[in-house]
C-alpha cells in the first residue's frame, strides 16, 4: 500500500515537470483563444483555466474510483488532498496569468 502511494506521487511529479517543461518549450507560438485546439499549450491563458475546471469531474472521479478500488480512507484522503492541492495551484496561477495577460 505505502509502496503505491510512492508510485502516485512520483507519477503525479514526474507528470507535472514534463508538463511546465514542455509549456515552455511551445511557450512562444501563437496563442489560441476561440475554436478547437487540440494542443494545450497552444490554449491561451484564459482557455487553460477554463479547462482547469472542466477537469473538475474527472479529479472527482478519479477520487471515489481510488476509494472503490483500494477501500483505504487513509489513501483516498491523502491523494484526494494531493490532487485538490495541485487542482487549485493551477486555476490560481492560470488565472493570475489571465488577468496579466489581459492589462
């Protein structure tokens, strides 16, 4: 158990240096505020927080299928604040940067 606590939070950091690592390698092209794109990084500020959200039922899913799955109030409790933690430090920051980009 304690072993696949390790594994979700390396994965989850692993995940997120390759994500900030790859944004600003494409930081530099054209933004896209309207229509489909399929390449977040090419999502302009505004865009990324409103996805930040639409990801909200998936964190929500994600969550209770942990608790289903490994019945651990002690393992749902802590992935489930690690995950709101980082949910919540990327609406903020997407949406500072908004509101910079915007002045």
């Amino acid at each position: 158990m304690r072993y696949l606590l390790i594994f979700f939070l390396i994965l989850i950091i692993v995940s997120l240096i390759i994500s900030l690592l790859l944004e600003k390698l494409l930081e530099n092209g054209e933004k896209i505020d309207e229509g489909f794109a399929f390449c977040f990084w090419n999502l302009s500020y505004r865009r990324k927080f409103i996805r930040t959200f639409w990801m909200l039922p998936f964190l929500a899913a994600v969550i209770c299928y942990l608790h289903i799955t490994y019945k651990s109030y002690l393992l749902t409790c802590i992935v489930g604040v690690i995950l709101s933690a980082i949910f919540i430090l990327q609406a903020v920051y997407y949406y500072k940067k908004w509101k910079m980009e915007k002045k």
